[in-house]
C-alpha cells in the first residue's frame, strides 16, 4: 500500500519528465491538483478555483464563456497518458485524472514479472560457412516485404496521429465528459420520464421605459399597462437555461422553453414543469401549486424597503427565519435561492422551481441542480439512493457572489414533505 508521501513522489517525478518539460502551465495545473488532493481535503477544485489560483484569471471569470480550465486539464490527462506510455512505462503508481472530475487519482500498477534467469551452455565455437548467394527470387521477395511493412507503420502511425488530433479538437470544444454521474442521473430520471418534454419555464418581469433611456419595474400604481415591456429576462435566466441545456442534452432528453408570459394553465396540466426565476418576477408561479415553507416576500419597512426575501415560515432548529441577499444599495456578494420539487396540476406531474432573490440567485439554485457534487449533496440530505425514493422537498441555499458569478452554494435549509 503506497503512502501519500509515494503519490508526491510520483507527482514530482511527473513534473520532471519529459512529456511535461515543455508546458509551464500544465506543470503549474498539475502540482496545484497534487497539492489540493494530498495536502487538502481531496475533495475535487471547483472550475473557478483553478481559472483564478492557478491560471490568473480575474474574479469575474465565468466558466460558462470561457472553456480554458476544460481545455488545460483535457491536455493535462492526454499528457500524462503520453508519460506512462513511455517513460513512465515501468512506474509503479500510477496518476491519473478521470473525465468528468477535477480530482487526481492514485493507484498501484501491477508489477511486470520477470523472467527467471536461463543458464546459457558453452558452445563449440561456429564454423565459418562461406555465404551462399540469394537468388533474384528472394530478394524481390525482401524487397516487396520491407515495402509493405514501411506502408504499414505509415498508416499506423497516421491513423494514430489523427486519432490524437481528433481527441484534442474534442477536448477543446466540449466540457469535461464521461459517463452520466449518477446522482445526476438519480435526480433527473422522474423527468425523463413522461411523453412530453417537459417544460421550462424563465421568468421575464415586466418593465416600464426603454432600453436607451433607462428601465425600471413596472408599478400598477402609477403605470399605464399598455407601456409595459415583457420581453426581457436576467443574465442569470439565461446561463441557466444554458446549463439545464447541457444536462438533458447529456440524458439524450429535449426541453420545451417558453417565458413566463407566454405560459398557460394548459401548458401546467399536461407535463412537468421546470419555473427558473422567482415568483416576484415569474409571476405564473403565483397561478400554480408552489412552495409552502419558503415564501418570496416583499419587505415594506427598515432600509431593506422592497428588497425580497426568503420567509421560512416552519424554521427548524438552527434555520434562520429569513433570507436576505446584500442590499440593493451595495455590490451584491451574496444571495439566496429556492430549489423545491412539488406536485404538479396533475398528480402524475412534477413541478421543479428554481428561484433566487436575484437573478444570480436563479442562475446559482440551477447551476447546484446540475452539477453531481451539489445534487450529491442534496440527495444525501433527503435520504434518497434512487429515482423513485425522491418526494417532494424544499431547500435554500447560500450563494456567495464575486462580481456578478456565483462562486460557491451551500445548503442552508432542506424540509422534506411528511410522509
């Protein structure tokens, strides 16, 4: 059994092979990977981690716009493939980086038997027999057999070539891959279910003035109706479709999208639904079954008069009572969100919201049902190992915000329907 101190060996070793002699930043990706899987928890680096510690990227990286991290440890795990092929080939630990994780690997490779020592007899010294000339059969023969093998070790090596290209143009044009994680899987699967593709559903708040001239919530105080604006949604609506996207794509699943204001009672009474945006904002949420422990609701004293917060109306011990973003007066670094699987219309149906205070909350409460640690995690809190153990359940989650990006959620608050 190898020790950590064996793994940070072979970790160096690594560093100072030829495969990686040429690539300071793939160095660099590699020991902080070391450092973070020995040194740390082992727990796998979050995209963002590695974009901001190891390659320098500002705060406000979003790993939705830029795939470097994807494309450098696509390169990483294609480079230490390249070393045990070769110079590492005779390695007893093995590093290795699976697809779908950022988190190395350490295993014992099986040690190569050697052949036992063969006692060679003394021969009488050969005699010397004179060579006897190749006929012209033979050597056209040679001649021919060198040919085809040259051809050979050609196409081998080309298809080889290509084959490599073709995996790293992959890498650099799509995310991490691999098999469906299973708790992704798990989460999902009631929503696969059904004949009709299930519905999302974005929120689009109405506004009143004009892009040019500046825009604000519309007011049925003081605002003419007919001057409103429903076409617009929040950036955090759209990475968010975007994600959800990603993963029914990877379910070989298609999603139905419409904005909140084009949706009809119809539309809920035949096929899950999907509400990406909070009630204040989607405001077909308010026509619906929705959630019954955490309500979105208007503040209307103190300095906090008309930010929304999250009301948890049945707190449990060590909940809060209720949630609250920053201030809307100030740089937002920290939000909170609703992630709540009810019953639909109809019994034989799902509604899923997903729904922050702000729309980087919304982007946040989607991105965590997405990714496997998150749903990992929330499964792990409802007690629940396959698909047909999930009921309904309503949770918060804490997000931390850098410059308008979600960088870290935590669940806060999870209550599970009675039984």
């Amino acid at each position: 059994m190898n020790s950590k101190a064996d793994y940070q060996v072979q970790v160096d070793k690594i560093l100072a092979s030829r495969s990686l002699h040429s690539s300071d930043s793939l160095r660099k990706l590699l020991r902080y990977l070391a450092d973070h899987s020995l040194k740390n928890s082992g727990a796998a680096p979050k995209e963002y981690q590695i974009a901001t510690e190891v390659f320098g990227r500002r705060g406000d990286f979003d790993p939705h716009l830029d795939s470097m991290v994807r494309v450098q440890v696509a390169r990483l795990r294609a480079k230490l493939a390249e070393y045990y092929a070769s110079e590492g080939v005779a390695d007893m630990v093995e590093v290795g980086l699976p697809k779908g994780t950022y988190a190395l690997t350490y295993h014992e490779r099986a040690r190569t038997p050697q052949p036992e020592p063969v006692a060679v007899p003394v021969a009488a010294p050969p005699q010397v027999v004179a060579p006897k000339s190749l006929s012209v059969r033979w050597v056209t023969a040679l001649v021919l057999l060198s040919v085809l093998l040259a051809g050979s070790l050609t196409v081998a090596i080309d298809r080889l070539i290509l084959r490599e290209r073709a995996e790293a143009h992959s890498a650099e044009t799509t995310a991490v891959d691999g098999p469906i994680p299973p708790p992704i899987r798990t989460f999902w699967d009631g929503f696969l279910a059904g004949h009709e593709q299930p519905w999302v559903v974005f929120s689009n708040a109405h506004f009143v003035g004009r892009p040019d001239s500046g825009m604000r919530y519309y007011d049925p105080k003081r605002d003419s109706k007919a001057l409103t604006l429903d076409h617009y949604t929040g950036v955090g609506e759209v990475l968010a479709v975007h994600a959800l996207d990603g993963v029914f794509a990877e379910l070989h699943q298609q999603l139905r999208v419409k904005r909140g204001s084009l949706f009809s009672l119809d539309d809920a009474k035949n096929t899950d639904l999907i509400f990406i945006g909070s009630p204040s904002e989607n405001l077909t949420l308010l026509e619906i079954p929705t959630t019954k422990q955490f309500v979105f609701q208007e503040k209307h004293c103190c300095s906090r008069e008309g930010d929304v917060e999250i009301i948890n109306v049945h707190p449990a011990d060590g909940e809060m009572k209720e949630y609250l973003a920053s201030p809307s007066n100030q740089v937002l670094t920290e939000d909170y969100a609703v992630i709540a699987l009810v019953s639909g219309l109809d019994a034989s149906h799902s509604v899923l919201i997903l729904a922050g205070t702000t729309t980087i909350g919304t982007q946040a409460a989607v991105e965590y049902v997405c990714q496997q640690n998150s749903v990992e995690a929330l499964l792990h809190g409802l007690g629940v190992s396959k698909s047909s153990d999930l009921k309904p359940f309503e949770a918060v989650i804490h997000v931390k915000v850098v410059r308008g990006v979600p960088v870290n959620s935590e669940l806060v608050a999870l209550h599970k329907e009675p039984t």
